[in-house]
C-alpha cells in the first residue's frame, strides 16, 4: 500500500464519520446549530481524536469553546478553523508565530 493511497483511505473514513456525526443533531433548533459542532464532530473536523481534542480543552491548547451545560461542549467551525490557521507551517523546519511569541 502506498502512502498516497493510505492518506486516500484516511480521508474518506474520516469524511464517513464525520457525515454520520453531522447527522446527530445536538439542538432542537436547527438554525442553532448551523455552524457549531459538539467534540466528535469537531475532532474529525479538525483531524484529531475526541480524546485529544478534550485533553487540549484542558490544558487550554485547543481552539475555543462554549460550555451550554455541565457535560455540553460546543465548537464553532470559525473558532476551529482559526485555530487550525495559528497552525499552519510553511516547512518542517518553521516553528510557527505562535512558538515565535512564547520565545
């Protein structure tokens, strides 16, 4: 198998799970909840875990978040991709201006 074919296979069960995720709806409203993602959907949207994404809601390395409840976390696709875009690389090698400012 090759690598190229191994990432093919990744995206698209990512993308299965996600689509079966995006079908649970979390509110009874549906204009409340255009946009907005509970852990599950927002790990896959940001490709990572579940279990990683609520370890970074911890320690406070994760995008931001709304607490609507004692046990309910919802993610705004904006706050995720803001948070997917302070991490974006032009190269192995580049640290990012969020390691430039920790400095």
């Amino acid at each position: 198998m090759t690598r190229a074919s191994y990432r093919e296979g990744n995206i698209q069960r990512i993308a299965a799970y996600s689509a079966s995720l995006l079908s649970i709806p979390f509110s009874e409203d549906p204009m409340n909840s255009v946009n907005k993602f509970r852990t599950p959907q927002a790990a896959a949207y940001i490709g990572l875990s579940a279990s990683t994404l609520e370890k970074y809601r911890l320690t406070g390395e994760g995008p931001a978040f709304h607490k609507s409840g004692p046990k309910i976390v919802i993610y705004e696709v904006c706050d995720l991709d803001e948070w997917l875009h302070a991490r974006r690389r032009t190269s192995t090698s580049d640290r990012g201006a969020l390691a430039v400012a920790m400095a």
